[in-house]
C-alpha cells in the first residue's frame, strides 16, 4: 500500500499542528520518504517522492525560500513541512511562494516551532 501525503496530514494532521496552506492538488503524491534539509545545494540527493522538512535555518536572503521550494519541486519531490515560528515566520511565506506551490501541486504545510 502507498502511502500518500493525504494520509499523512490526516492522520497526522492534528497531533503535529500540520496545516495545508497551498498545493492542496497535492495530496493525492505518494510520499517515500521523510527528507530534512536546510541547504539548497543538497537537490542531488533527492530520489523523487520525499516529503522534505525544513526550518529555515540556512535562510541567506528573503527569496531563499521561494529557491528552495524551486529547487524541492524541479527534484520531483512529494510536498514541503516548513518549521515556522524561529527562522522562518509563517507571514515570510508570500504570494509568490503560494502561487509557485498552487501552480505545480506541491503541498506546502506549516508546523510550528514549539512542535
């Protein structure tokens, strides 16, 4: 049985504060595999399918997110778990970054910090 980023975020959804803010068009992808990267530079050791996490913690600049999204989707990975409330705050995640995401499907979820 696959298992697919819908049966994640529900199942999981609560106990984790998960929230789907874009690419809900998403949540039919299989996940395979749980990816925690904080360096964009990294893509060439995505296989497809991840579900990458990430605080921020390498932040360099405000269009660091924006490329880093890019560069999760251009590696066929699953969808996105931003770590907000430290390094990256949940109103840093601009239009641009939601569009990017709605546009290609890719699930964007927020967790906050203290979980």
């Amino acid at each position: 049985m696959s298992l697919t980023l819908d049966t994640i975020y529900h199942s999981t959804g609560n106990k984790y504060h998960l929230k789907l803010i874009a690419g809900k068009g998403g949540l039919g992808k299989i996940m395979n595999w749980v990816y925690i990267s904080e360096d964009i530079s990294n893509g060439s050791f995505l296989r497809g399918g991840e579900l990458v996490i990430t605080t921020g913690v390498s932040a360099s600049s405000k269009e660091w997110l924006h490329d880093f999204i890019k560069t999760m989707i251009s590696h066929n990975t699953s969808g996105i778990i931003i770590n907000t409330g430290k390094y990256i705050q949940t109103e840093d995640i601009g239009e641009d970054i939601l569009t990017l995401c709605n546009t290609n499907d890719f699930c964007l979820f927020t967790m906050p910090w203290n979980i």
